[in-house]
C-alpha cells in the first residue's frame, strides 16, 4: 500500500499504461494509485484516446470475396432464435427509436420500406411512451403491425439496474410474458417476439424482480402523424 | 442508399437484427480489415483476425459507450485488440511490423480526409512530424503489443531509451489532441 506511486510517478508511466504494454509490479503499483486519484485518471483516460485514435489513421484494405458472408455466418451461428424473428423493419425501428422521437420513427421506416416493401406498414406503426406510476417517460415502446409480431423497446435508463420483465395484453385481462431483460449502467434498446396470446398488443407492462409493476403503456396507433413526418 | 447512423447500426445490431448486422459488416469491413492486414501482414490470418473482431463487436454491442468515443473508434480498437492477441498467440510476431503508422500518403484519402474530425487531422499531422525512432517504437506497442523491454530488443537499444521514445511520442500526440482546447465533437466528456 504505502509502496503506490505518486502522480509524477504514475504519469510517467500512463503512456504505457494507455497502450496496455505496462506489466507486472508497475502497472500494480500505478493502479493503486489510480484508484485513488482523479487527475492522474483523467490524464490516463485523455492518452487512452490517443491510442484509440491510432488505429483509425490505418489505410483501408479491401477483404477478400466472400469476406461479409462468411463474417455473418460466424455472427449467425451464435445467434439466440427469437432474434432471427425479428423483421426487415427492425433497423428501421431500433434506429428510429436510438433517435427517440415518433416522428423520426415514421420517417425512418418510411425510408427503409421504401427500398424493399409496400409502404402499408409504415401506416400502421404503433408507438408509445412508457411511464412509471406517477407518469415519467422511461422510454418508448413500438410495435409494426406487420406479418411479424414484434415490440421494440428503448429504455432512457432511469431504472433502476436489476433483472426485469416485459408482459403484455390483448384486449383481455390476461398477461402473457414477453421477455425478459436487465437494466445496466447505460440505456437499453431491446427487441422481442410476441406471443400470439398476447396479439394485438395492446398494454405492456415492466415488472421487477419483486413483482411489482414498475411502468406500463398503452398502445395507440400514429399512423396518421406519419405523413406529417 | 444506407443513411442510418453508425450509433442507431450499432443498435439495431445489440437487438439481433439480421439487416443491421450486414449493414454493419458492409460499413466496416473495409476499416477493420485494412487494420487487421496491417497488424498481421498477412492475408488469411488478417480475414480471421477481422472476422473475430466483428463477432465480438456483435458480442458486445449493447456495451458500447458513445461518451467514450465513436463507434468507427471502439471498433477499431477491438480489432487492435483482437489482433495483439493473435500475435501473441501465433508463432511468431512479423519481423517488420506491417502494422508501422501510416506516412502520410496512406490512410483514407481525401474526400475521406473532408469527413475525418478535425482532432483525427491533428493527430495525422503531429504523426507526420514525429522522430522516426520515436514513430517506430510507439508503432511497435501500439500495433504489436511490445513492452518497452521487448521495443528496446526489436530495434538493439536500452529499455530505458526504448521506454523514453514511447512516451515522448505520446506526449507529443496527447498534446497534438489538446491543442485548440477540443476533445472533438464526437460528443466525449
Ligand atoms: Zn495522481
């Protein structure tokens, strides 16, 4: 403990730190420190992205022929299932709500349909705001009412981190569960498939570990502030 | 024809959409490649090299951090990584590192120089103009993975002179990215 570098001692070292060529005694030495110093942190962190900026000074090279197929494939082969049920419009959406705004959503899909399906679906998107019980946005939530049963989410991160579920309903009273995901450090985006016990969706609701019902939605259609978009 | 921006293709991505993950790889391949190839200095090995950087970008997609940096730049530091390791593992790093800092005839051209920001310009500018010992040592770490005991053994000098020119050349680019008070617009804190 009392053996921790000093900053002039810690700083020297930080470019190697940055670079992560560092071993042994000195980096636990300068670690120590580190855990403990803010300016030192900072410094480490500004030469962390000079480092992180090199690479893309590095000319572009062309892969070989089949470079893109055989890549998906090895990404595929990983691939949860209920992800391969996800539709075309699903970037679209992702996008749109990355963006989070319901105008951009239409705009975007629009976009995307254009190139390769009728524009039918684009009328038809539904999307909400999900809030807590006193009304807060938490996110939003879409669903297409397309051939493929799907709802996208977008969470602003104002839960709290832990293990939750989605669940939602037809017009009957009886929940069906959709997924279920966890809230870490950042903000979350998630798409899920619906069960057909729960199409047409019409609620969704976010219940945490304990049960309780943390945020909830109805869903109404924006088709018409499509063209608006 | 693809307008989405790389943070809303990441996402998509982190959800498991079929569509953005090709989008992705068709965006990237070319940027991750060159870097593989560079590093590696050889083609089947840089293709494995790139391909396991993209499945670990998937991997780890709902991670990214945009305060940290851009996507194009946490992706290509997955692919350094990636690399580094493969280096490590192979057997035997190449004798003159390919993956050498660009001169300034390299890199992505102009009309791609008119997008770059302008702390990549700097950076570029202030790489031009360092010492060549200091530009091969810090290429050595930086793109092999080599301590500064292992930089001083590659090119016959002392660690202490090797340990010296790699953290001049940082402080000159470090000071470089400072300059004109900007972080770059990215939107880092
Ligand atoms: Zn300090």
């Amino acid at each position: 403990m009392s053996s921790a570098y000093t900053c002039v001692e810690t700083r020297a070292r930080a470019p190697e730190m940055a670079l992560d060529v560092l071993g042994g005694t000195e980096r636990a030495e300068a670690l120590e420190h580190l855990g403990s110093c803010a300016v030192c942190r900072s410094y480490l962190a500004e030469l962390t992205e000079v480092v992180d900026a090199l690479p893309v000074l590095i000319a572009e090279a062309d892969p070989p022929v089949g470079f893109e197929r055989r890549t998906l494939e090895r990404m595929g082969a990983a691939e949860p299932r209920w992800r391969r049920r996800v539709g075309r419009t699903a970037v679209a959406l992702i996008a749109a709500l990355a963006v989070g705004a319901a105008a951009s959503i239409v705009r975007v899909v629009g976009v995307r349909l254009a190139e390769s399906e009728p524009p039918r679906v684009a009328a038809t998107v539904t999307e909400a705001r999900l809030v807590d019980r006193d009304g807060s946005p938490l996110g939003s939530v879409v669903v297409p009412t397309g051939s493929e049963h799907v709802v996208f989410v977008a969470l602003d991160g104002s839960l709290p981190r832990g293990a939750y579920t989605l669940d939602g309903r037809d017009d009957s009273r009886v929940w069906s569960h959709v997924h279920r995901f966890d809230v870490g450090r950042s903000a979350a985006h998630f798409a899920a498939a619906i069960p057909d016990s729960a199409w047409p969706l019409r609620v969704v609701r976010v219940v945490d570990a304990s049960g309780s019902t943390v945020a909830r939605s109805a869903l109404h259609p924006v088709g018409a502030a499509a063209r608006a978009g | 024809m693809w307008s989405v921006s790389d943070d809303a293709l990441l996402a998509g991505l982190a959800a498991g959409d079929p569509d953005a993950a090709a989008a992705f790889v068709e965006r990237f391949q070319r940027r991750v490649y060159g870097l593989a190839l560079a590093i590696i200095g050889e083609p089947r090995a840089a293709e494995e090299v790139a391909r396991e950087a993209f499945v670990r970008v998937w991997r780890h997609a709902s991670t990214y951090d945009p305060r940290r940096g851009t996507v194009p730049t946490w992706v290509l530091s997955i692919c350094r990584s990636v690399a580094i390791e493969h280096l490590a593992l192979g057997p035997g790093r190449p004798l003159d590192p390919a993956g050498t800092l660009p001169a300034d005839d390299t890199g992505g051209g102009p009309e791609e120089a008119a997008t770059m920001g302008d702390d990549i310009v700097r950076l570029r500018d202030a790489l031009d103009h360092l010492p060549p010992d200091e530009r091969r040592a810090l290429s050595l770490a930086e793109f092999q993975g080599l301590t500064a005991a292992e930089v001083g053994a590659r090119v016959g000098v002392p660690v202490f002179t090797a340990q010296s020119r790699i953290r001049a050349a940082m402080l000159r680019l470090h000071s470089a990215l400072a300059r004109e008070g900007g972080r770059g617009e990215g939107g880092r804190a």
